[in-house]
C-alpha cells in the first residue's frame, strides 16, 4: 500500500502545482527555463505513475475489502465510461461545442472515471486511488475554472462537426478500451 500512497503523493502533487503553489511554479519555471520545468515534471510524473501502477497491483494480492458492491454496478461502470472517453476526446479536438460549454472536459471525465469506479469497487486501495484523483480533479477543476475568469479566458466552438469528430473518437476508444485494451492492461474485463 505503501508504493501507491507514495505514487499518488506524487503523481497527484506533482499536478497540483498550479492549484496550490502557481507562484513558486510561475518562479520555478523563470528559474530553470520551461524546458527544465517540462523534463522535471514528467520525470516526476512518471515515476508516480509507474509507482502507483506497482502500488495497485500489488494491493490486489492481500485485498482489503470495505463494501461489496452489487454486480451491477460494474455494468453502470462500464456504461459511464462511454461519456468520460468522449469528454477526453473533446478535450482535445480543438473547437468543440463541448469544451466551449464545460470549459474543461478533460478535468470533467476524470470526475466521472474516479466516481464510475468508486460505484464497482469496494476495496481499500480503490478508495485511496479513485478517490484521490476525485478530490484532485475537483480541485483541478475549480482551480482552472478560476484562472479562466481570472485572465478572461473563453473556448470559442468552431461548428458542430468538431463534436462529431469527439464523440466519434471518443466512441472508438471506448469500445478498443472496454472491449480489448482494459483487460489486457488491468486485468479486467468490463464486459465479460
């Protein structure tokens, strides 16, 4: 348990930089260039990332149950999964109606993906995980949504075909993750 506490310490902190210390990040970056800055954080990012992959993994094999969720719940998961890949999506695709609305999907499916696996999973080590990246993309979310207002910021909608264009690689990743890559990648199968 240790491994993934210590990845999302630092995975999670490591992006929680421009929510609670924008100033020495602004400084930072003076100070070593935005190359510097770029290379240190994804180093940081990454190590995090590998150590809560390692951390996870190892949880699996002294669980720590909390609840037992219904079995169909794991459906509802599976199904919920759908909006959060197309919020990704549009996140990404430049001129969406999408990001015009909610301003930051990216942040919105990161919500959703830590809520939708709260909801089928039930054990300690969900609930540091999941859970961890609920609160850190709330506070991400407030963060930007701030910033924006701040510098009086928009995300200006270039027509609806940008949309389409999300949703259809939203749908595509979808499928490819929930039918194929998330078993072979975490081990489980959301559809059987």
């Amino acid at each position: 348990m240790i491994y993934l506490i210590a990845g999302l310490v630092l995975f999670l902190g490591v992006h929680s930089l421009r929510i609670f210390a924008d100033d020495w990040r602004t400084a930072s970056i003076a100070r070593i260039g935005i190359g510097g800055w770029k290379g240190l954080y994804s180093v940081a990012s990454i190590i995090g990332f590998v150590l809560i992959a390692y951390g996870y993994g190892l949880s699996r094999q002294a669980p720590v149950d909390l609840w037992m969720p219904p079995v169909w719940t794991r459906h509802a998961t599976a199904l919920l999964t759908l909006p959060i890949f197309i919020l990704l999506a549009a996140a990404y695709v430049p001129g969406t109606a999408i990001k015009a609305r909610l301003k930051h999907p990216m942040m919105l499916s990161v919500k959703l993906w830590a809520i939708a696996h709260l909801l089928s999973n039930g054990r300690l080590d969900d609930v540091l995980l999941f859970g961890g990246f609920l609160v850190w993309a709330t506070f991400a979310f407030r963060a930007a949504r701030r910033r924006d207002r701040q510098q009086g910021l928009t995300y200006p909608a270039a027509g609806w075909s940008r949309d389409f264009i999300a949703v259809a690689i939203g749908l595509v990743a979808w499928v490819a993750f929930a039918f194929y890559l998330h078993g072979m990648l975490i081990g489980v199968r959301p559809f059987g």
